[in-house]
C-alpha cells in the first residue's frame, strides 16, 4: 500500500513550522517599533489564552479571575528586580510558580463549585487580589512600582522581549497541545461533557482541575512576569484590570473553546482588530462592539471560527440524507 501525503497532521505541523520559522526572522527583517509592540502583545494573549483555555475550554470550568495570576507574575518580577537584583529570566519562572502556588490553594477550594458559582468566585478571587495589591505600600499602591531599566534596552529595544514573549507563548501552546492528548486532557474533556459520569469512571476530577488550574497559573505568571519588564513599571490597573479577563474569554470563544489553534486564531483578529479600531472609532466603541461580538458568538457559534467547518459539513449532511430521502420516497408515491 502506498501512504497517503495528506496527512491532515503533517500539514499542521510542516504549516506551524514555517510560521514559527517566519516569527523567529520577523524581527530581522521588520525593525518598526509598533509593529513589534503589536507583535508582543499577540504572544502575552496568545500565552494568557492557551493557558485559560485548559481549565476554561477542554474542562469547561469559565474563570473571570485569570488576570490574578498574570498580576501575580508582574509584581513578583517587579519587587525581584527592584529590591533584590534577580535576573529577569528568573523572575518570569518565580512569578510562574509563586501563581501556581496561589492557584494550588485557592483551585482545592474553589474547584468543588461549579459554573456560575465557581465564575463568580474566580472574579472575587481577582477582585480581592487587586485590592490587596493596591493597598498595602510595600506593593507601591495605587501608583504601583517601577522596574529598571535594562542594560540592554538602548540598544536593541523590543526584540529580547519579543523572542522572549515568543518563546513562553510557543512553549504554553506546545504544552497543552501534549496534554490534550494525554490522560489528564481526556480526562479534563469528560468533566466538561459529564463530570458526574467521569467521577463514575474512577477519574478524580478535583485533581484533573487543580492540576489543570496549577499549570494555567504557571504560565500566566511567567508572561505577567516579562510583560512588566517590557513596560518597566506595574500599578493594580496594569496587572489586574478586568479587560484582561474580558479579552480573555472573547479571544477564546471567537476562535474556537478547548481547541490549540482556536486560541491562536482568536487574539491575532481581535488584537489586529483593537489596533484599528482605536485609530478609527475609538477606545468605547471599541468595547462595545467586543461585547456585541461575544454575545453573538454564544448564541450562533458558540463552538467559534474553527466550528465553521463542522458546521458546514453537517448542513450538506443533512442536505444530503434529505435528497436520498426524496429519492427513496418517490417510487411509493407515483
């Protein structure tokens, strides 16, 4: 037998490596500021999202308190570098795990809820975090604290930071593209489909979701971490405001919840999207707009962009079963 060239997986991997390959010369060839600025902003959501999306898509638990764990991560970076003079690189890896810590806790407890009750905890969770940022004077307070400046920032700008946001944006999707396909991504999907009969399966569901939940924060920490080095200062407003959260979850139901490249999909038009929507319409209509956008995908595709196709599929389906049908009625109707 001759094996088949289309592989609908090796054309996913050979197109993931020619646009990793294009991401790794992008910065060689294109020097523009804001394009990198733009640049980097599409990997810390791409990062934000993905790592979202493995409690929030394949186990179907929706959280409004993401942003804690991203906050969580700038400020542990914040107080490193200015206080104590630790290397960036292991600010971002501490601040992923001081989130996971944090995430460890507040998941045993708040895990055993259950959708808009475990919603609504996630956002006072956030809520909470803000506050507590925001009034003790060791974190700055409201005026937050600003970071050094790096010694290698004069002379080549954006770029450590846009490979640097590369990379963990890269690693988080590699990451739980390996776990949707292990047990712990199995078993996180039976959750969201039925949690009543995964637990009857013998999966311990709490541990899926507190693992799931740990490895979310990880990420988010380690990106909240190198994002407050490349602005070089952090307050509650820029770790913690509820936009993360929003943009969060309209990334991923517009690309696709539960899925790897949904994610992906999702930030690349909704930040492309934002960049031109404020030169043209403004910051609140902007919003506005997001928040038509969100309420029609739930109702219409809820399953997002990538949804698109199935759908299309299923219609010339039914199509087609409908015509067989007429043909293999007409005879008894003559």
């Amino acid at each position: 037998m001759i094996a088949k060239d289309s592989d609908p997986l090796k054309h996913w991997a050979l197109l993931a490596f020619i646009l990793f390959l294009g991401l790794l010369l992008f910065p060689i060839f294109i020097r523009d500021r804001y394009l990198l600025h733009v640049m980097i902003i599409i990997f810390v959501y791409i990062t934000l999202v993905e790592s979202w999306n493995l409690p929030g898509g394949y186990a179907g638990y929706i959280s409004f308190g993401h942003v804690l764990f991203f906050g969580i991560g700038g400020y542990t970076t914040a107080m490193l570098l200015t206080f104590w003079k630790v290397p960036a690189i292991a600010t971002y890896f501490l601040g992923g795990i001081f989130s996971a810590l944090v995430a460890l806790v507040f998941g045993y407890i708040s895990l055993r809820l259950r959708g808009p009750y475990f919603a609504i905890a996630t956002l006072a969770m956030a809520t909470i975090g803000r506050y507590i940022f925001l009034n003790f004077d060791i974190f700055g307070g409201a005026e937050g604290l600003l970071l050094p400046v790096s010694p290698w920032a004069l002379e080549f700008e954006k770029i450590p930071y846009y490979y640097g946001a590369l990379s963990i944006a890269t690693l988080t999707t590699f990451t739980i593209y390996v776990i949707a396909k292990t047990r712990l991504g199995i078993g996180l999907m039976a959750i969201r489909e039925n949690e009543e009969k995964a637990e009857g399966l013998g999966i311990n569901t709490t541990r899926h979701k507190v693992i799931a939940f740990i490895i979310s924060a990880f990420f988010s920490g380690m990106i909240g971490g190198l994002f407050a080095s490349y602005l070089e200062y952090v307050n509650p407003d820029s770790c913690f405001s509820i936009l993360y959260s929003v943009n969060i979850l309209l990334m991923a139901i517009l690309g696709g919840l539960g899925t790897v490249t949904g994610p992906v999909i999702g930030v690349s038009i909704i930040v492309v999207a934002s960049e031109i929507l404020s030169f043209t319409v403004g910051h609140q209509v902007r919003l506005v707009l997001y928040g038509f956008i969100l309420v029609i995908f739930a109702i219409f595709l809820p399953g997002g962009l990538l949804s698109i196709k199935e759908r299309i599929h299923g219609i010339k389906q039914r199509g087609f079963i409908l015509r067989e049908s007429k043909e293999m009625a007409a005879p008894h109707l003559k």
